[in-house]
C-alpha cells in the first residue's frame, strides 16, 4: 500500500480528505482477489465456455471442427471488443 496514504474511520475523515480508487487504474477492468467482481475476465470466460460447449455440441451436425471454433471464437471474441470500445468512445464524446 502507498506509504502517502492513511486509512482512518469514516467518521473521522479530516478535512480536505478524498475518496480513491482501491486498485491502481492500470488494473482497471481485470482486478483480482476481492475486487473480482469488477473483472470482466469472468463474463467473458463464461460467455466462451457456453459458446464453445453449443458449438462442439454432437447433438448437432453443421458444428464447426473445435479448431475452427476456437478461431471463431477468438476473432469474434476481438471484433466485439473492438466494437464495444468504439461505441464507449462514440458515448462519451
């Protein structure tokens, strides 16, 4: 923890103090331990995991190889990314 900083009770907050952030920024959105639960890693592992488990599904016969779906998976996985950023940007400006 940054030696600058001083946890102290809520009702004991001195004056001029400021609230921050409990993880650095660089580590935003992929925060581990205790601060799982702002990861995005496990939505999007779930997400590939229920794909993959339909697409590999033998109940069904136009299935891709899992080598095909992987790929598929991995570039889709990027384009939606991409575009999420882009409509972020797009609602911010």
């Amino acid at each position: 923890m940054n030696p600058n900083i001083k946890v102290v009770e809520a009702d004991k907050l001195p004056e001029g103090a400021v609230r921050i952030h409990l993880y650095d920024a660089k580590n935003v959105l992929m925060p581990r331990g205790s601060m799982q639960k702002e990861s995005v890693g496990s939505y999007l592992l779930d997400r590939l995991k229920s794909s993959y488990e339909d697409w590999t599904d033998p109940k069904y016969g136009n299935n891709p190889s899992e080598e095909d779906i992987k790929t598929l998976l991995h570039q889709n996985l990027m384009r939606e990314a991409e575009n999420a950023w882009l409509s972020f940007i797009d609602s911010i400006e």
